[in-house]
C-alpha cells in the first residue's frame, strides 16, 4: 500500500475533478462561458504532457552519460504517454475550438485551421511522432538508442518555442495571446476564481500522476519482455 499511494491519489483526483468539474460554478467569461470547464481537462492534459515530456528528455540525458539501456525505455515510454496526452490535449482543444471560435464568433473553419496555437501544438506533436518513425528505422539496439536520446532532446528544445513562445509573438484567437477578446483562463488571476483554482490545480496533478501511472506500467511489461527473452535465449 505504502508504494501505491500515488496511483490511489491520482484516481481520486481525476474523480473529483470530473465530478468538481462539471457541477461547481464557474465564472461566465465572455466567450468563454461554460465552455471555460473544459479548462479542467484541456489545459491540465497539456501540462501533464509537459511533465511527461521534460522526464523523457531526463532520461535521454541520463541514458546519453551512461549508455544504460534502461533509460531509453524508461525516454521512449515517458514520451509515448506523453504523445498520448498531447493528442488528448489538442482532440479536447479542437472541441473547444468548434463551440466557442465557430459556433459562438462565427469564425471561418479556414482562419482557425490557421491559428497559430494550433499549428504550434500540432508541429510538437508532430515532431515527437517523428521521434517514433525515426526509432523504428533502426535495426541496432545501441545505435537506435543513442540517435533517438538526441533526437528527444531537439524534440523537447523545440517543445517551448512552438507551443509557448512563437504563438504569443502574433494574432491570436486563443485566449491570452495577442488579439484575442478573452483573458486566458488557465494563467489570469482575474478570469480563473478560487473556485476553479480549487479543482484546477488537482486537475493537473491527478492527469500528470496518471500518465507517470501508464508509463510505469508500459516500462515494466517491456523490462519483463526483455528479461524474458534473455531467459529463454
């Protein structure tokens, strides 16, 4: 029980957020109105992304210094999450897109595929897509591991300026950016209250330590797969 702590507390704080999440009150932004809950699922699957990301690109260094096989499972399992959640992230975001820019501004289907927060988050996750393409090219073990650990880390140097830094540079309809009618719910003290800070906050902790769950079991399986095989070899 004492090593299963976290993973209780993960499925009780994604519980309480979905719950939280769709009865408690939220304030009625312009815009934005109840679409802002949206924010509990949207915004902390990205953040946990993040997370998830960063511990890859910690093992691609570890591995680098080391050449220890284990870290580049423990890189290529923190990043396949990590996709997940990305791909999670953008799919909610994209719904958020079709109710509030489409339906509610009247916004062309064109001016929003040329959003510039879309294109980043999508050229992100595009580039870590190609960090598995690239994985699957290789046939050697050490050389797949060794070109994929600096892949990751350009992976993740390009993580920032596409998703954080380059679309706050331009125009925007996404909230916050440069623009936009709105203020941006997830970082503005004056648009999230304490109400939504009060499920918030767990929002992110709850998907973060779920996507540290899925990988650790997806880690696990591969060590025993390989502990396996040199067994039975």
């Amino acid at each position: 029980m004492h090593k299963s702590w976290w993973k209780i507390l993960s499925f009780i704080l994604l519980v309480y957020t979905i719950i939280a999440g769709f009865l408690l009150d939220v304030p009625h932004l312009f815009i934005l109105n109840e679409t802002i809950r949206n924010l509990y699922f949207h915004v902390c699957m990205w953040f946990g992304m993040m997370i998830l990301f960063g511990t890859s690109f910690y093992y691609s260094i570890k591995y680098l210094r080391g050449f220890d096989y284990r870290n580049d499972i423990f890189a290529r399992n923190f990043a396949s999450v990590g996709s997940l959640f990305g791909i999670l992230g953008y799919t909610t975001g994209m719904i958020w897109v079709s109710v509030t820019w489409v339906t509610d501004q009247g916004q062309s289907l064109g001016s929003v595929l040329k959003e510039p927060k879309l294109i980043g988050a999508a050229i992100a996750l595009l580039i870590y897509g190609a960090y598995f393409v690239l994985r699957g090219s290789f046939t050697d073990i050490d050389k797949r591991a060794r070109i994929s650990a600096v892949y990751n880390i350009f992976a993740f140097a390009m993580l920032f300026p596409s998703i954080w830094i380059i679309p706050r540079l331009v125009g925007s309809l996404h909230p916050g950016a440069p623009g936009s009618d709105s203020g941006n719910p997830a970082l503005d003290r004056n648009d999230m209250d304490s109400s939504m800070r009060m499920v918030f906050y767990p929002a992110v902790i709850g998907w973060t330590l779920l996507g540290v769950w899925i990988a650790t079991l997806k880690i696990r399986l591969e060590l025993f797969r390989d502990k396996k095989l040199i067994h039975d070899n």
